[in-house]
C-alpha cells in the first residue's frame, strides 16, 4: 500500500488559489476513481473536484471556507501500489474532520440553500424516552456546544421547528446530515411529538456565529467591491404597463398553450436590446484598473436570480437577436440551471448590463448595486393598480416604477434619464417595441 497526495489542479478562470465550499467525503472513506471529492469555489461558481485513483481517505488538507493554492495538497488517501513519489517520508499532519457549512451553487450537479431562513416561532425539546440523557442519542453535545450542520439542514429544521442542540450528528466531526433528521423525527421528537410547540410568545435567546464563507462570501466581496469602487448614482422612473400588460395577456391567450406564457422580462429584454443602439455607452464594461471601457455591440443580459446559495447572475446572451418566446425560454433555463445549481461557469459570467426584479415584493423603489464591471443595472419594482390622471380624468392604471442605477464615471445623468425615457417610451407604446 502506498499514500498519494492528490493536489489541487487548474479549475479555469486563472486563478491561483480556490476556496473549499464542500468536503464530499470524510477521513476513513473508501472512494472510488471519478468519484466526488470536494466543491471548490470560484469566482463564479463551483467547481467539483472528482478523486484520480480508487482508495482510503486519510487525510483532509483544510475545512470548509479555507483557501488552498492551485498545485498544493488537498487530499492524502491509501492506495494500492506505490503510490505518489516520496509521500510517504513527508511529513503530514493529523487528519483534519470537516464540517461543510456551505454548498455554493455547483456546475455539475447540486445547490443546497445557504440564505438562513426567518427562525421558526415553533422550538422541540428533547424527545422523551426511557434513556437517560447520558444515553440517550437525542441530547448528543453538552451545554453550549454548538451543533454543525450545512445551511440546508439549519433551513430545514428551522421548518421542522427542531433545535439542532439535541440531533446527534453521524458526519464527519458529528456534522448533522438530513438523514439525522429523519432519524430524530422517526423517534418521535417531530413536530407533532407530545411534546408539543412552545406558544409564539415564549422568550427565545441565544446567539449563532455562522462563518460567511463559499458564495456567501463571494457576493459580500463583490458587493463591497461594487460599492466602495463605484460612484452609483439612481434614476427611477414610473411607468404606465397597462396597454404592454393587455397585450401580454392577449398574446398569453392566444399563444401560451402552444408556446409558453410570457412574464414581463422579455418585453424588457426586447427594450432594452431596441434602446442600446440608441445609447451604446451604456453596454458598456469598465475596467478600471487598466482605465478601458469596452462597448460591447452585442447584448448579453445579466438576469440576477435569487437561489438557495444567494444572489447568482445567469446570462441571456446576443439577447438582441431573440424574439419575445426566445427570450421567455432563454431566461426560465438558466433561472432553472441555476437554482438546480447546474449552470455552467460560462453562463453565469459575461454579462453587459444587468436586470434585477423582486417581482411581487419589488417594492416602491430600490436602489441596485451594479454588477461590476457593467456600468448600470435595471431594477424592476412591483406592478400595482394605482389612480392616474389622464386628459384630465383619475382613471385605474397599471404602473410599475424602474429603478436604475448607473457608474457616474462613465455614464452621465442626462444619458441616464434620456435612456430609462426610451426605454419607458416603448413599455408604455408596446407596438414600438416590435419597429426595426
């Protein structure tokens, strides 16, 4: 038997170092060749790093969060034959137990909800049993010690109304799995035990440090960065839907068995594709430190889309040669590839101007961070009845506001104003919206 030191290889975009999103296996795991390793983030997404050989994990090199340089060691396993040269007289050391705490949105395969949701008014104790709490499963950890589990699994149990104090965890470190979930709830400590849900009222306290790592990270640095480089400024601007949303809603009648219903993205798609001809400085990305702004002659909108690792923003690219059906199609997939956590790095990166929309909960106004190197963002606030006056007369009108936000260094506030004007001319003329 030998030791093979499997280390990091090139995962793309250049990069020099990585981030541990995940462990896939434990210390003492018996892999396969091809299998799962580790989910390794990027500045756009992550990557799963799969095992070259077949054998015994013997040491992990890093915990979830932790950066590892490109070449450098990552995993020490038990394989067959000699192994890698020389690594049996290097000096390791112990074995390292990791706990994942995030699951960023992975290319191949998975994504599992990293945002933590409103804690539930509903909280279990300890299921009764004819153990004793030394024996019993249900109280696994002493006193103020705190209970390691995924963001998914916090999520779910908070929904289940459980405290994770008395799950006992079977992951590596005594992490808790849903499956340990299954197995509380089977024990009877569910939501529906004797023990009953404590009243809304009752007096909750205590404190979760939670590290912000994987894509968590990722969007808080890239959000600072945003911010701290670029001088945002916003224009918001109302605008009458009522005559786009009757046609929508015919064309949805009419069309939408045979070939999907359409939202009011791709008609916004479809504006801002006719406006940038008009104002091509604002297809633009700016990269700053060489002092270069690139106009772009194609359109690639950024659709940013909530998943359950965060704010990711998948692209709709050369959106200017699509038609409204097209576009509908373009954006339900990469939402979809993204909340699955399937899609592709080249599909969350190259954008050129961004659409951000909260839908229902879109508010009055917001004020979008832009999407660097872009230098604006569309923000779509929600769509509401309200009294308008019109020749005169207060008539009912559907109206959705636009919120934009623009880099001052390269886009001036007149520009701005003159592009949302163009851009709400068509919304609120809808056959404009199909003129050459």
């Amino acid at each position: 038997m030998g030791r093979y030191v499997f280390k990091l290889p090139d995962v793309g975009e250049g990069i020099a170092e990585s981030e541990i999103a995940e462990w896939r296996v434990k210390v003492g795991d018996l892999i396969q060749e091809d299998q799962p390793l580790v989910d390794m983030l990027t500045e756009k997404a992550a990557v799963e790093i799969s095992s070259p050989v077949t054998g015994k994990i013997l040491e992990l090199r890093g915990n979830a969060g932790d950066m590892v340089a490109v070449g450098g060691p990552l995993v020490i396993l038990e394989v067959e034959g000699a192994g890698t040269p020389g690594a049996d007289t290097q000096a390791a050391p112990a074995p390292v137990a990791v706990a994942p705490t995030l699951a960023p949105v992975v290319e191949t395969q998975k994504a599992s909800p990293a945002a933590e949701a409103v804690p539930s008014a509903v909280a279990l104790a300890p299921p009764k049993s004819g153990l004793s709490s030394a024996a019993d499963p249900g109280i696994p950890r002493a006193a103020g010690e705190k209970p390691l589990a995924s963001p998914a699994v916090r999520r779910r149990a908070q929904e289940l109304g459980i405290q994770l104090q008395f799950v006992a965890g079977t992951g590596a470190a005594g992490q808790i799995r849903h499956e340990d979930l299954d197995a509380y709830i089977a024990r009877g400590a569910g939501a529906s035990s004797a023990t009953g849900a404590v009243s809304s009222r009752a007096k909750r306290d205590g404190v979760e440090a939670i590290k912000v790592i994987g894509m968590r990270r990722k969007i808080a640095e890239a959000m600072q960065r945003s911010k701290q480089r670029i001088p945002h400024f916003a224009y918001v601007e109302e605008v009458d839907m009522t005559d786009l949303e009757s046609l929508r809603k015919h064309i949805n009648s009419e069309h939408g068995i045979a070939r999907g219903k359409l939202t009011v993205l791709p008609f916004l798609v479809r504006a801002l594709a006719n406006s940038i001809v008009k104002f091509p400085q604002i297809n633009v990305t700016f990269d700053d430190e060489a002092g270069i702004a690139y106009r772009h002659a194609a359109l690639h909108v950024g659709i940013a889309t909530q998943t359950p690792n965060g704010l990711v923003v998948p692209v709709v690219r050369n959106a200017e040669a699509l038609d409204l059906w097209q576009a509908s199609n373009e954006i339900k997939r990469l939402a979809n590839a993204a909340r699955d956590g399937k899609a592709k790095r080249e599909e969350l990166s190259g954008s050129t101007i961004t659409i951000t929309s909260l839908g229902a909960l879109g508010g009055i106004v917001t004020t979008p961070v832009i999407n660097a190197p872009e230098v604006a963002i569309l923000g779509v606030n929600k769509m509401v009845e309200r009294p308008m006056v019109r020749q005169g007369q207060i008539v009912i009108r559907q109206m959705m506001n636009l919120s934009s936000c623009f880099d001052h260094r390269m886009v001036d506030g007149f520009d701005a104003a003159e592009f949302i004007q163009h851009i709400r001319a068509q919304l609120e003329n809808p056959a404009t919206l199909f003129f050459d």
